[in-house]
C-alpha cells in the first residue's frame, strides 16, 4: 500500500502513544491514556479484521477462580497472593460495568458454579472440607462468604449431587462489550488500523521506530497488549492456549442459567439465552493447543459433544450450530504480567484465560507504567 501525504498526516504523524493490539488490554489503555492525556496522538495497531486473539472469542465469563482453581493455585502461590488476583479480577469486572454499563455489556449475575464428575468424588471432598477456609480468605474482598453449596437443579447426570456457587459470579455478551469499548475509542478520538502485522520495532533515545506490513511509523512509547501473541513478539514468558468452542441451536424451554466449570475450569459452559455455549478440552493434548493457530480438532470436539450429550443435556435434543477457538496466554503465574521493557516499551499480556474480569485492571494499568 502506498500512502498519501493526507494518510501519514492524520494517522502515523507525531504518534504519542502505539499500541499494539486492540483487544480488551489494548483499548483499556488507550482510554485510560486519553483520560490522563487529553491533546496525545494515539493510535492502535491490530492485525485482525476484529480484535484478534481472544477478546472476540472467549466465553464471556464474569469469574474470579472455581473453588478447585483456587485451591490448585495455593499450591504454588502464596495466600496473599491468590487473594490479590481474586481480589484484581472483581474489581475488573467492577471497572468494566461502571465504564461500559451492565446494559450495554448485557451483564447478568446468575451465579458460577463448579461441578464435579462422578468419577471426581475424592476432589469433590476436598474442596468440600476446605470451603470454609476459602471463603474465610475471600470474605473481605466480597464482604460476604462469596462460595454456597448448591444442589444439582439443572439435570445434570453423571456428577457428583451438589455443586459449588460462586454467588458473585456472570455473565456478559462479549461481542456487545467490544462493540462498546470500539465505540468509546473512536469517540475518543483513538485512531485504530485494523488487518496491520507488526513485524517489529527499534528504540532510540527519542522513542521507537515501529514495523508494520506496508509501513512504518514513530512514537514516544510504544505498548504491547497482545496476550497469548506475544512471545514470538517480545519474548516474553507467555505461553499461547488454543480455546475450542461450540455453541448450539436455540433449545425450547433451556432451564439452565448461569456460568459452570467443569474439571478446574478446562471445560466450561453456560447458557446464551435458550443455547448453550461450551468450550474447554485443552488439557486432553496441551503441546497441540499451545499454538497461535486457529482451528479444531476432532479429539477436543468429540469430547465437548460427549459433555453435552452425557453430562450437560442427558435428556434434550440438541444440534450444534457454530464452532470457533480463541489464543490465550498463560504462563507459570496466574498474574497478569505488567511490566516495562525498556525506556519507551511497556506490556500488559498474560492474563490466564481471565480475560473479561482482570483485562480491564490490565490496560489500566499498562498506560500507568507506559506514561512513568
């Protein structure tokens, strides 16, 4: 592409800011620096005909860690810290329905609910024996005990009889979010290429030279907010995660409502309306899906159609009508990693599958330690 004195004047000259990737990071920044810096050039750079990776893709779950998650992650982080990351993601999710508002996110708190196998009874037990001790962790966070004990209302077959409720917990339309986060950016006079591959960049005591497909552009700071994308960028600890995902036709008289999490959170579900949506399976091949590759595999969708057929809808006819993944990015930690690379290069990336709930404290917090 060639471009004009009229393109580079309005959308590459005298760039203050460049971020790289406009998913749910990457537009929290920018608006988070446009409020601070009223009169700054800003411009976002996605690869993507939508923001790629995840944002458009994920679930839409409003979560904070299943009962299990938490209690697998206190094996390798310390109390205050599982309590800091509960504690980042609600007031994510609080961030997120304040700046866009639960109509336009079409929040709704049905509750998230973990529920075990049958075959899953000692796990079962043990995340049982230790609720107490959870929701005495938890409780100044969300001011009440956030788990209950639930029986299984849903029909459900082949699980254990009572489940556990996050009672905090739900959910959004993920497409409605971005749609607004997109219309609050343009408003703000936030300049977005879409369908542009950074190939690289270099720093200099004035700023960053960026590489894009086609061109080239400077900037005073350069931002990453690419998640599961970036170690082939930046080179940074974060490994990417295929999510897979189906969801059904519209089911006549669906009485499930709410988030579930099945198998420490590697599979999930929850309804959208009267469908049901269900995604998971990575850790039936996890060298496959730590891949930056879009697609599916017979091995994770013939066990999301068992799921549904077994455990989820025993006794409803079901079809199913689309299918997609989504890249994550995760890593050793489940902190979301928020970091400067060097003089004029920052990253907010990693967030852990948790996305809608701490993607917003992410970007927030990106444009704090972009401007130092």
């Amino acid at each position: 592409m060639e471009w004009s004195f009229w393109e580079r004047e309005t959308w590459l000259a005298r760039l203050d800011y460049v971020i790289i990737g406009s998913g749910i990071v990457g537009l929290n920044a920018a608006l988070a620096l446009r409020k601070s810096e009223p009169e700054a050039r800003i411009l976002i750079l996605e690869k993507g005909q939508l923001p790629q990776g995840a944002s458009t893709k994920n679930a839409g779950f409003a979560c904070f860690g299943s009962v299990s998650e938490l209690l697998s992650d206190l094996n390798s982080h310390t109390e205050s810290e599982v309590a800091e990351l509960v504690e980042q993601r609600y007031k994510g999710i609080l961030a997120l329905r304040k700046l866009l508002g639960d109509e336009n996110l079409n929040f709704q708190n049905h509750g998230g609910h973990e529920v075990f196998l049958s075959h899953q009874q000692d796990s079962y037990r043990n995340c049982l024996e230790r609720l107490p001790y959870l929701n005495n962790l938890l409780r100044p966070i969300f001011k009440s005990d956030p788990f209950k004990v639930n029986p299984n209302r849903f029909g459900f077959e082949g699980i254990c009889n009572q489940y556990f409720t996050q009672t905090f917990e739900g959910q959004i339309h993920t497409g409605n979010m971005m749609a607004a986060l997109l219309k609050r950016a343009h408003a703000a006079d936030i300049k977005i290429l879409n369908q542009v591959r950074v190939n690289g960049y270099e720093e200099d005591a004035d700023g960053v030279r960026v590489f894009a497909d086609g061109f080239e552009c400077r900037c005073s700071k350069l931002l990453w907010a690419t998640n599961g994308f970036s170690k082939a960028l930046i080179g940074e600890p974060v490994a990417p995660a295929r999510a897979q995902v189906l969801v059904t036709h519209p089911i006549p008289d669906l009485k499930i409502k709410g988030t579930f999490h099945l198998e420490s959170g590697y599979y999930y579900f929850r309804n959208i309306g009267n469908r049901i949506l269900l995604g998971g399976g990575r850790n039936l091949d996890f060298k496959a899906e730590e891949t930056t590759e879009f697609g599916l595999t017979p091995l994770v969708q013939d066990r999301l159609q068992t799921l549904l057929r077994e455990v989820i809808l025993p006794h409803t006819s079901f079809s199913i009508d689309q299918r997609w993944s989504g890249i994550m990015g995760v890593g050793p930690q489940k902190a979301p990693l928020i970091k400067k690379l060097s003089e004029h290069v920052s990253c907010g990336i990693r967030l852990g599958g948790m996305g809608v709930a701490i993607g917003s404290y992410t970007g927030q917090m990106l444009a704090k330690i972009a401007k130092k």
